[in-house]
DNA sequence: GGCCAGGTGTAAA
DNA sequence: TTTACACATGGC
C-alpha cells in the first residue's frame, strides 16, 4: 500500500530532490531549516534562511557569537522567531560538541540524543536525521497525518497519537534512503496542492483516496 | 479578515 | 495521560 501510493505520488509530481539548501554546509543548513519550519511554511522559512546566508551565519561558531535579539530579528519571518531563535541556539551548541559523534551512532540512539534537546520533537529530530545525516528513519508531518488518516490507514489524523506507528507502516516497505527522503517530500508537495485543511478532492488525482468515504 | 503553514513545551484537568 | 494554550509572521 505504501509503496503503492509512493510510485503513484512519483509519477504525479516528479522527483522533489529534498532537502534545498544555499549553502556549502548542508549538515548544519539543514539542521537549522528543520527548527525553522516548524509550525511554519517554507516560504517564510526562506527568507529567513536567506537572511543567515547573506550574513554568512550558517556556521555553528559564527551563529553563536551574534547577540541573540539579532538572531530573532534575522529570522523574523519564519514566525516565533524569540522561541526559534533560543531553539537554534540551544541546538548549535549541542551540534558542536556531538555532531561527530552522531553520525557513529545508531540510528534510535542519535535520535534519542537529539530528542534530549529542549526545541527538538520527534519530527524536526527525524527530518535531521533523514536530511542531514543520511540515517533510515522517515519523519512524520502534518501532511502524512492527514493523508494517512484520509486513505483509512489510521482511524484518525492525529499526528502525536500515531506517530511511531505511521513511521513504522513506512520503513516497513521503503527501505531505501532516497526513497524514504522523496515520500517525505512528495506527501509534502501533495499535502500543498490537494490534501489540505480543506480537502480539494473532487479535483485530487489520487485515485485510491477518492474513492474512500474517509476522504472527505 | 480569517485561515493556515514541512511543531514543541508546559501546565492544568 | 490527555487537552489546551502560547509562541508569531506572511500568503492567500
């Protein structure tokens, strides 16, 4: 069914080649991306991200010794941007001393360390792990809740009450990384054209989904 | 002008 | 253990 649906969103929407990055530093990029975006869409995300490249802030040291209201005012744009500005800090100085160490460690146990990190959830750690350092885990989004719930895969879209299980249905049959970082990516895309809030189903292209009740 | 976006932490029930 | 709320800008 996953697999499934996956070649089907493939051959919908094409290769989404996730994650975008700007700079020669895509670990650490993308790290702060995955704090920024969340709650938050990705349009307001890049400007703040643009704002840290111009200053040439995407590097650890350097986004740490700047005072932190300047941080909040540069990425004013993504939203909670006192909140993300803490969280960004508190990350980067866990990057520095772990990042090495990470990439060593075992899937579960890299994502135990981040989820020890006051800021990073389950999704944002995953979305790290998976974009950042190329280990096999698949991050659950808002998107997948609903998309999941709508095709009958779990009896409701809630993203916290079945977020391992929607995880878990998902590495069971996509073992590879690309194809784990494109489904992501592709629910993403489907999420932003069809399946949202307020459902476009009489116009979605997904076949297995119009034609279940739940769909609605 | 209201709704929503690639969530998370905390406090009350 | 579940629920409610704070955090906040910007596009449609």
């Amino acid at each position: 069914m996953i697999k499934k649906l996956y070649k089907k969103l493939l051959t919908l929407y094409g290769p989404q080649n996730w994650w975008p990055v700007i700079s020669n530093n895509p670990e650490f990029e993308i790290c702060i991306g995955a704090i920024l975006t969340q709650n938050t869409s990705w349009r307001n995300v890049e400007k703040a991200i643009n704002n840290l490249y111009t200053k040439n802030l995407l590097h650890p040291e350097r986004i740490l010794r700047i005072p932190l209201e300047e941080l909040s005012m540069l990425i004013r744009s993504a939203g909670y941007y006192n909140q993300k500005a803490q969280r960004l800090r508190s990350f980067t100085r866990f990057y520095i001393e772990n990042s090495e160490r990470l990439k060593n460690l075992d899937v579960m146990d890299a994502r135990r360390l981040l989820l020890s990190i006051k800021g990073i959830g389950r999704e944002t750690a995953d979305s790290m792990l998976l974009y950042a350092f190329n280990k096999k885990i698949f991050p659950v989004d808002t998107y997948t809740s609903r998309l999941f719930y709508r095709l009958g895969l779990v009896s409701e879209d809630s993203k916290d009450k079945y977020y391992e299980d929607m995880r878990l249905m998902v590495e069971k049959e996509l073992s590879n990384m690309n194809d784990l970082k494109e489904f992501h990516a592709l629910i993403v895309m489907h999420g932003k054209t069809y399946c949202k809030k307020k459902p476009l189903c009489k116009t979605c292209p997904l076949q297995e989904c119009r034609t279940k009740d739940l769909y609605i």
